[in-house]
C-alpha cells in the first residue's frame, strides 16, 4: 500500500478542487464571451424546426439542435431565414 501522509493527501485535494473550479469558471467564461461577441440578444437561443416549424428555445447547443417536438436535428442555418 502506498503511505501518504495528510499534508499531502490534503495539497492534492485542494490543488484538484481549485483546477476544477479553474476549468468551470474558464468554460462558463468563454461561453459568455462567445455569447456577447455575437449577438447580445436571446435570439441565438431561438429555434425554428425546418420539419414542423415549431418554435422553441435550447440555449445548451450552438451548431445542432434536437425539436422537442418532432425529435429532427436541426442545423444553426435554419434560425436565420
Ligand atoms: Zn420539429
């Protein structure tokens, strides 16, 4: 069994949690960087279904998303129309 005393057990466990937090925090900053750089509005969360034509919001997909409806992909170039 490898030993390990608790000074290092706890030097890990407090550098892994604050590269976790780092990794989150950087993650939800580009995403809100990404969001601000395009357009500011709600309207990037908007989507029409190219199959049914139903309306409805997915703000966690950028390129693809799934209609809650009808269950067809639709790709980001059918929002703009
Ligand atoms: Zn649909």
């Amino acid at each position: 069994m490898i030993r390990i005393d608790i000074a290092t057990l706890v030097f890990f466990y407090i550098l892994f949690s604050v590269i976790a937090i780092l990794v989150v925090w950087a993650i939800l900053g580009y995403r809100r960087m990404r969001g601000v750089s395009g357009s500011v509005d709600n309207a990037d969360f908007i989507w029409k279904c190219s199959i049914c034509f139903h309306d409805y919001i997915d703000s966690l997909h950028d390129d693809i998303s799934i209609c809650p409806l009808c269950g067809s992909y639709n790709k980001r170039e059918s929002l703009k129309n």
